[in-house]
C-alpha cells in the first residue's frame, strides 16, 4: 500500500460575499494540519473581497479574481489548477470542523481503493445529517462534507456547466455509474449554511435533478418522477402560503 500523505486543495467559490469568505478562512486555519492549499474563485467581487486576499498572508493559498459565467464555471477554474490528490469544495460561509482535514489524509490513506470520501454535515450548526452513497439514486448527499480524488475529475471530466443548479449531483452521479469506491468516513466534516444558490431556485433544482436521474438511473424513474411531483407541491404550497401572508400582513397595515 502507497503511504504517501496525500495532499489536499480546498476550493472555494465567492462573489460579493466577504463575510462568508472570512468564515470559512477561518475555519481553515484552524484546521490540525495545515499542509493543503487553498484556492478562492472570486467572481470579480466588488465589496472588498479583492483588495483584501491579494493582501492577505496565511495559509498556501490562491486567490485568482475576473468574472466567469456562473457558479460551475468557477469551480472548473480552481479544479483546472488544484494541486492536490485529494479535492474539498467548500462554498464561502460553510465550514470543516478543525480536523476534517486531517481526517481525510488518514482516511485516504487507510483506504487507497477509496476515490470519494464523505461524512455527515450539520446545517446551520445543527444535528450532524448523513445521505449515504447508496442513496444517489434518488437524491444528492452533502458536498460540503465530499473529498474526491484528483484522478476522477482527470477521468471523467469536471462539473457538466449545462446544469445551473445540480451539477454537483451529476458528478457524483456520473462517478457512481462508472464503478468509482465512495467511502463513509462515520465522521462529521462539514457545517452548511442553508439558503445558497439552489434554495433559490428550487424549480430548476427539481427539473435538473430529474434529468439527471433519468440519464443515469432510468429504471428509477418511476419513483424518482413521483418524488420530484411531491417536492414541486410542496414548493408551490409553501410559496403560496408565504404569498397570501404578505398579502394579508399589507392589507393589515
């Protein structure tokens, strides 16, 4: 077995979000081991972000600013020039507990077979959540809590840009369908800050993710459309709800 101490890039995609930048430095440089480098795709922000990380001294990083054409595009760009064996995306504002990283290294290196590692992730600080690998079919797991080897994205390409909202799931999807090792690391990685770019457009999530499914798991498709019926009622129930009790709270006033 190849003992080697992998090393590992940290992705992260910003744009006008300094605050949230500033978080989830500095729960990297609170990591136990801080041999992995650090790139930040910032989409031409203009509230500070720039002038800050072309000043700012620290860990290994690489700040690499302009504007790109979405969200998948800028991830493509740190994949194109990470460095390491294993590869952490880790969106401004969420975070890795202090030893995720140092989890990893051992994980990897205990299971050489393994491409994908992962974990359970809290959202918004609460009880750590787990969607195993097993349940891609129907439904994406965390990926701020996912590690995947560099050779898979050299394998089988980097996030498909043609989707807006899943191509994090198409990845996994596609890794899965071509017989890659995924391995639950039994350990809590990651704490997510919910409201992020899908929760904001949860129709296109919902039809993507179909796609999606369809493409790669077919004879699931059955299950997977009346799941996808049942999210988009209740998305329409819940913005009603929150229409009418606008409409009302104004009529009030």
């Amino acid at each position: 077995m190849d003992n080697r101490q992998p090393r590992v890039s940290i992705i992260t995609v910003v744009k006008n979000a300094l605050s949230d930048l500033e978080i989830t430095r500095k729960s990297l440089e609170s990591q136990t081991i801080q041999d992995f480098e650090w790139i930040v795709i910032d989409g031409n922000s203009e509230d500070g972000t720039v002038e800050k990380y072309q000043q700012l001294n620290g860990i290994n990083r690489i700040f690499l600013s302009e504007p790109d054409l979405g969200l998948y595009y800028a991830m493509n760009k740190g994949l194109k020039i990470a460095k390491g064996e294993m590869i952490g995306i880790l969106n401004a504002g969420d975070t890795y507990l202090k030893d995720t990283i140092q989890s990893v290294i051992e994980i990897s290196i205990d299971n050489p077979r393994a491409k994908i590692l992962y974990g359970k992730v809290t959202i918004n600080d609460g009880t750590p959540l787990l969607i195993h690998h097993s349940e891609l079919k129907s439904r994406m797991f965390f990926h701020p809590g996912s590690f995947v080897h560099e050779s898979v994205y050299q394998q089988i390409g980097f996030f498909n840009t043609s989707y807006q909202v899943a191509a994090d799931y198409d990845l996994m999807c596609r890794a899965l369908s071509k017989g890659y090792k995924f391995q639950d690391s039994n350990l809590t990685l990651a704490n997510f800050v919910s409201g992020g770019y899908s929760s904001h457009h949860v129709i296109r999530s919902i039809f993507e993710t179909l796609r999606i499914q369809l493409k790669y798991f077919p004879k699931a498709f059955v299950p997977n459309l009346y799941m996808a019926a049942k999210s988009l009622v209740v998305y329409c129930l819940q913005t009603s709800q929150k229409f009418l009790a606008r409409f009302f709270n104004r009529k009030i006033q």
